[in-house]
C-alpha cells in the first residue's frame, strides 16, 4: 500500500517493534520519500496515515514523513535528532531504489547542522521562558471564575496554571541543557532527564557544572524519606504538564509556594546555564546561535523582574475570593 503511495523506505518503531517508543506509545512509523515537498508536510502525512488505517486497520501513533536527503542529513550527520533515534533500532520494512529526482543540495525542511540543532533548542527554551513570564498572571478564566463568585473553579484553574509553570520551567532548564551539551561534546541524548542531561556532559566539564547545578535544589520540599526532592520533581514535571489532571503524585505539591521555589530556582539554572554557553565561543561561534542566547537570557530576566515584583498570584483576586469565602461561611451559618 505503502508503495503505491509513492513511498521508497518505511521504518516501524515503538516496543514491540524492538524500537524507540513514539511519543504517544503504541507503533510508529516512518515513511521516506524521493523527494518531498515540506510545505506540505502534515497533509501527505494526514492522507497516508488514513490510507494505512483503511487498507490494514493500522493506526500509526507517530507518523513522520520525511525524503532522502532529510533523513539522510538527520540520521547520518546529527546525532541528536528524533529520527536518528528511531533508525537506530526501529525495524526497516523495505527500502526500494529512487524512481525519481532525489534534491541532495536542497534546504531541509529540519535543522541540518549541529549549530541549527543548538539554535533550535535555544530556540524552544526562549519560548518557554516567554510563556513563563505570561503565565505569572492570572488567566482570563481564574478572573471570570473571581467575577462570578465560583472559587472552587478559580482555585483549579489557579493550580492548572501553576502545573503550566512548573512543566515550562522544567523544559526550560532540559533545552538549555541539550544546547550546552550540545555544543560541548557534538550531541546530546534524547531525554527528557535533566539528570541524565547532567550525566552526559563530557568528563571534564561534568563535575564542576553538576556540583553548582544540584546546589540550587538541594533540599526536599517535604520532609520524610518517601517523598522525592525537587531536583527528582525536576524528571517529572515535563509528562505532568501535559496531562490534562495535571500528575497523581504532583498535582498536591504545586501550590504557590512550591511553584514560586521551583520556578526561582530553574531561572536561577537557566541564567547559569545560559551565561556558561556564552563562555563558549570556541564552539559557539554561529552568530544565530549566540544571538538566541541572548535572546533567552533576556527572557529569563524579565520573568525573574515579573516573579519578584508580581509573584503568582493577583492580590486584589484573592482579597475578593476571601471575601467570597466569607459570604458562603455565613450564609451556611
């Protein structure tokens, strides 16, 4: 079916593949084109993933599309990318001879040089610090919540933007993290670990940058040989954020104060982080790449200027939410 499409390669991944699990379970797959035309990207992979459903009752969990340069470029040159992980171990279920043009000099439609794949973690951890900074705010539901006198639903709506918060921060430091790894050894791990982005940092800058970077968590919010610190918080927060009811064992932990503490401390990390990648002019001398490290070291101090003059919650919201408590308080009296 595959090849009726015009496909020339396709990889299976995912457990019971023997491959790298996708980013929702179950299989994935990847399809290679001759040539592709990546402006139209998400389309050819929406009409091939019904296609497949249709002729075999497949249902692919990720489907990447890409060409033979692209995936060539993003398996055989750069070592850090998606899809150099799922050709590593991801089952090949055929691969045919081109039929047609192959564009080996064309743009790509990914990141193609390991400057490009610094840029763009650089890249994702400005936008995070961004979105970090608007979040200190109350949202538009926390307020209508307040103006209609609905507290319950105003404190969900708080703590599900704290959980934001938290998830954000942590990507934060995780991008940041793969830049400087990135461009101190040439690649780094397809992880969401901060831990394991620590532990891949080449020997000789390993012990310094780790020692500084667990002193800003060294002491668990809770006390008790059961809960975990927040520097554990730190390899969790990244799925917990993007589950709808917010995480089992984090949902409790995120309330002002622990958000406001995590939250200080990654922009803490992150100003580190950020000014030891500009030490690195050596290695970093594209001058994209150092100006988005600029650009996040911008970011990361106007959210640690908002944190400290704002905090994370509007004052005037909750004068009026205790006053609504009180008035539900005396009319059950």
């Amino acid at each position: 079916m595959l090849r009726t499409a015009d496909v020339r390669a396709a990889y299976v991944f995912g457990e019971s593949a023997g491959g790298p699990e996708p980013r929702d379970g179950d299989l994935g797959l990847a399809v290679i084109f001759d040539d592709l035309d990546y402006s139209t990207r998400d389309e050819t992979a929406a009409a091939l993933r019904e296609a497949v459903e249709t002729a075999c009752g497949f249902r692919s969990q990720e489907l990447f599309v890409t060409d033979r340069y692209e995936w060539y470029v993003r398996t055989e040159l750069l070592a850090s990318t998606r899809q150099s992980l799922i050709r590593s171990d991801a089952t090949l279920l055929f691969e045919d001879e081109p039929t047609g043009p192959v564009g080996w000099d064309k743009p790509i439609g990914l990141a193609a040089t390991r400057e490009a794949m610094i840029g763009e973690a650089l890249r994702v951890a400005n936008e995070d610090a961004i979105e970090l900074e608007m979040r200190l705010s109350p949202c538009r539901w926390e307020i209508d919540a307040v103006g209609s006198g609905n507290v319950e639903e105003y404190e969900y709506r708080k703590r599900q933007r704290f959980i934001r918060i938290c998830g954000h921060a942590t990507r934060l430091a995780e991008h940041l993290l793969k830049a400087l790894v990135d461009c101190l050894r040439g690649s780094y791990p397809r992880t969401h670990s901060v831990a394991a982005l620590l532990g891949s940092l080449p020997a000789t800058a390993r012990p310094e940058i780790e020692r500084i970077v667990r002193a800003m968590f060294p002491d668990p919010r809770n006390q008790g040989e059961r809960h975990p610190t927040m520097w554990d918080d730190l390899g969790s927060w990244h799925e917990a954020s993007q589950q709808g009811d917010g995480h089992p064992t984090l949902w409790d932990r995120a309330d002002e104060a622990y958000t406001a503490d995590l939250l200080s401390r990654v922009l803490k990390l992150a100003d580190y982080i950020d000014a030891h990648l500009m030490k690195e002019r050596s290695v970093l001398q594209d001058p994209d790449c150092l100006t988005m490290a600029r650009r996040v070291r911008t970011s990361v101090a106007a959210a640690e200027l908002t944190l400290q003059e704002s905090g994370l919650v509007d004052n005037t919201l909750e004068r009026q939410v205790r006053a609504s408590r009180k008035q539900g308080r005396a009319r059950n009296s």
